[in-house]
C-alpha cells in the first residue's frame, strides 16, 4: 500500500509549512520600565514600530515588576516607544540583525510630566 505522505511533493510541503516560523521572526527585546526613584511601573505600554513607516511591529505592557517582553520579532530597524499616564514617553531606535537574538534595554526610567 502506497502512502500518500511519502510523496515528494508533501514532503517539501510539510517542510515548508513548518520551517516558516524559522526564519526572521527570533529576535527577543525585554526591559524594566521604572520612574526616576527606580520604582517599577507596572502597566507601562511598550510599542515596537518600524522605522521606515512607523507601523506597529508588537506590542507588549510591563508587568507588576516593571518588565516586558516583546518576542518574534524580525531582523530590521524599529522606534521603540514606552510609555506610562503621567510620564513623558520614552523613545529607543533600534537595529535587529542576525538571528536568535536578545536586546536587552535594561532599566528604562521616565520622567514625570511637569505642567505649569
């Protein structure tokens, strides 16, 4: 009996399908976002853009001890914007080459706003 996976054609097929996740999307980027007391801000927003076009590429929110995580990411350039109510925005360009990498930022601080 003649199994129809032992075609050539699903061979490559199944390869295909599952080699997809390999390529370009391994880069990880993680950091604290804290004030300038170096308290964590829990709930701070994290948007990952693309520098050429500033589409949003991820996204991720700190959790109670000021971290995040943005996974999957793909080799390129990228405007990294962290952001928290109350605080002035924080803004990192960063360049993704390679793969299977890990950018770690490290402590983040934001400044509070100050109004007049």
């Amino acid at each position: 009996m003649h199994n129809k996976f032992s075609n050539p054609f699903f061979t490559v097929l199944f390869g295909l399908i599952f080699s997809v996740g390999l390529f370009g999307q391994n880069h990880r980027i993680q950091g604290v976002v804290s004030d300038s007391t170096e308290s964590p801000l829990a709930g701070a927003t994290v948007i990952l853009m693309q520098a050429a076009d500033s589409v949003m590429a991820n996204f991720a929110m700190s959790n109670a001890e000021g971290e995040f995580l943005l996974q999957g990411v793909n080799s390129g350039s990228y405007l990294l914007q962290i952001s928290y109510i109350g605080y002035q925005a924080s803004w990192i360009a960063l360049e993704l080459e390679g793969k299977g990498t890990t950018k770690e930022l490290g402590n983040v601080m934001l400044s509070e706003n100050i109004e007049n």
